[in-house]
C-alpha cells in the first residue's frame, strides 16, 4: 500500500512534516515497513481543506497531526 503525503507549498505550511513524521511513526510501531510506503506528492489540488492531504487508494484526505492517528487506525490498518 502506498500512503501519499502532500508536500506542496500549502501543506508545508499546514505543517506536512509532523503528518508524515507521526505516519511514519505508526508503520514502524504496526510493523508494516514491508507493506506500507509513504511517499512524498506534490499539490492534490485539496488546498483549502484544513489539514494536510493524505492520498490512499485514489481517495484525499485531510489529516493533521492530531488526527493522524485516528486517520491510521481507520484507512490503513481498516480499524473503526
């Protein structure tokens, strides 16, 4: 599974890095580096939502660092 991580302008601003620092956090602790890759993407065109966009299985989310977890838990590991 590919996890896509927007890195444009607007999400760098939106704080990208601390998305993809605690997405990255969570492969690890799930064990999942050999079934999961986060991956760096430019502009997904989501711009005024109010988090980072998050692209997995051609659907855009919006996650934030608070978020984030819940966003894992649901959309990755299909939990809740």
């Amino acid at each position: 599974m590919d996890i896509y991580v927007c890195v444009g302008s607007s999400c760098h601003l939106k704080n990208s890095k601390a998305v993809i620092d605690k997405l990255n956090s969570r492969i690890k602790k799930e064990n999942l580096e050999d079934k999961v890759a986060l991956r760096g993407a430019f502009c997904m065109g989501k711009c005024s939502n109010q988090g980072v966009s998050v692209k997995v299985d051609n659907n855009v989310y919006s996650v934030t660092e608070e978020n984030a977890d819940d966003f894992f838990d649901k959309n990755i590991l299909g939990i809740g």
